[in-house]
C-alpha cells in the first residue's frame, strides 16, 4: 500500500497473532528491517509485552522479596526468622512452577505473577505458624511438642482458609479467555504448596535455627495495638453507620471508573511496536486493522453490499 513516499507491507502470519512462531518471525523481521522500517501490529504488541515481562521479573520478584523482609523484621522479633520465612516460601514458589510441566505449556503473563502473588497470598501462613509455636513454647520446655502442637493447630487454621482462596482461584478457570485457566488452576496450585511448605519445611526450619533465632532477637517494632480494640468495640455502632454512608460515594465511583482496553496506548512509547503503530497512524490514518467475517455462502451481491455500506463509514 503506497501513500505518497510512504510504503507499507502486510504480513500475514500461519500460525495465530501470539504464537511463539509469529513472535519469532517478528524478531526476525526486526534485525533485518534498517533504522527507515518500522513494524507494527498485535503480534508485535505482544511480543514487546512479552519481552518487558521476562525482563522485569527478577526486577519485582527481589522487590516483593525486599519489601517483606522489611516487614517481617519489623513484627518478627528476629533478624533470622524473615529469611527462613522467605525460603520456605521461595521452595513452595520452585516447586510449583516445576509442577507446571504437567500442563505442557503456561502463558507468560503467568509465569511472570505467579511468584509474587504466591508470595502474597501464603505468606501469612507462616507467620501464623511462628507465633503458635511461640506461644506452645511457653508452656512447655520440649520443643518437639510445642512444634507438633503448633503445627496441628497452624494446620487446623490455614486449612479453611487456604479452600476459600483456592477456590477463588479455580474460579477463573469458568473463565472462556483460556488465561483465567492458567492463572487459576497455577494459582491453586500455588497455595496447595504454600500449606504443605508450612507445615513440613517451615517447622523443620524453625526447629533447626531455633537456637540462632533465640540468639538474634530484636525489639518488636511494630507491637499490637492496644487502644484500638477497645475503641472499635465502643464505638461499633457508629463505625457501622459511616461505613454504610461510604457505600454511597464507592459505589458510584466504582460505576465511573474508565476502562481502557487499548493496550498500545499505556506501553511506552519507545517501544517498537509503538514507535511501527505511530508511524502507520501519521503516514496512512490508521492505527488498527478491522477483519469482517462473512459466511463463504453468502451471495456476491450481499457482500458488495456491504462493502458498500463500508465504504460510507467514517475512517
């Protein structure tokens, strides 16, 4: 397609916009292509996404890892419990993603929340697990019994709540975008090796460290509150009635928050494909390809009809 000095090329692909052989052949095009050819397209979106989501990984995987040791520290009572905590769960997280072999193939998008959202949702578990054993081992002095205690109740606890997020997880799967599958049933998977790392690794951990643990203690930074409590219990019924009279204003802005599906316009715009889909809209006027399907039966004359009505559209 020639409009003035300005050439551009379709390329079509075999295989589907987000194949691994489509973004291969984008990869391609872009060595060969100089500095005066610029690709766009959703195959080359996708690839860009793809490509910032590898790199960034180990980016924010370290940086939920940074931020919770700073928690943990903070409400732990030693230096050494936060790295124990952070093993336990980075072998659940190594676990789970090896067992992901069994699917054959997990999307990108995937593989790069799942570490921290493994991290998220099953971390509490281990704190739950640290103070039960604290508290058994204040009644009794065998620590084998205060962590076989700790364990059953932690176990007890953890279990009914680790059903409801696996739940909520496998609820993606009803999902027809094939991704809420890949992402719920990884997810599930997840928290099931969350609960089993805190009842089999994260005791054995403890109860091997335990005397470094004593030995590194610290001051609890962040203690629990203790006028707080007795202040919501007073003022209840006045807490209740403001949290009503805030329904109103969320749930209208809840109804007026915008939704954007254009994904090229939040990437940044240093991006290839951004850079390819900038070019196409100032040299043709375009910036998106629209494909009409139409039944191989239909008649010759109803299609010039609506190639017609096409024609008459705006754009």
């Amino acid at each position: 397609f020639i409009n003035g000095d300005a050439t551009m090329m379709l390329v079509l692909f075999d295989n589907t916009t987000s194949s691994d052989t489509s973004m291969e052949a984008i990869t391609e095009l872009r060595k060969i292509a100089n500095e005066q050819c610029f690709l766009s397209g959703m195959t080359g979106v996708v690839t860009d996404i793809k490509n910032i989501a590898m790199q960034e990984l180990p980016i924010y995987v370290v940086i939920a890892a940074v931020l919770s040791l700073i928690v943990l520290e903070l409400t732990s009572g030693s230096f050494v419990v936060p790295f124990l905590f952070l093993l336990s769960i980075g072998l659940a997280i190594l676990y789970n993603l090896g067992s992901n072999i069994i699917l054959g193939e997990t999307s990108y998008i995937t593989q790069a929340l799942t570490a921290v959202l493994q991290l998220g949702v099953t971390m509490d578990y281990s704190i739950f697990l640290l103070h039960r054993y604290q508290e058994e081992k204040k009644k009794t002095d065998d620590r084998d019994e205060a962590m076989s205690n700790a364990i059953q109740a932690t176990f007890t606890s953890i279990t009914s709540s680790s059903i409801t997020t696996i739940a909520g997880f496998l609820a993606l799967c009803a999902m027809q975008l094939t991704l809420g599958k890949d992402i719920g049933i990884v997810m599930a998977k997840g928290v099931i090796f969350g609960v089993l790392s805190t009842i089999i690794i994260l005791p054995s951990l403890l109860m091997r460290f335990d005397k470094y643990i004593e030995k590194w203690k610290h001051p609890i930074i962040l203690k629990e509150p203790k006028m707080l409590p007795g202040f919501l219990t007073k003022h209840y019924k006045s807490i209740l009635v403001i949290f009503l009279v805030l329904f109103i204003p969320m749930g209208y802005a809840q109804n007026h928050t915008s939704v954007y599906y254009d994904l090229s316009a939040n990437m940044p715009q240093d991006f290839a494909s951004i850079i390819g889909t900038n070019k196409l809209k100032d040299q043709f006027h375009m910036t998106t390809t629209h494909f009409l399907l139409v039944d191989e039966n239909l008649e010759s004359y109803k299609i010039k009809d609506i190639c017609d009505q096409v024609e008459q559209l705006d754009g």
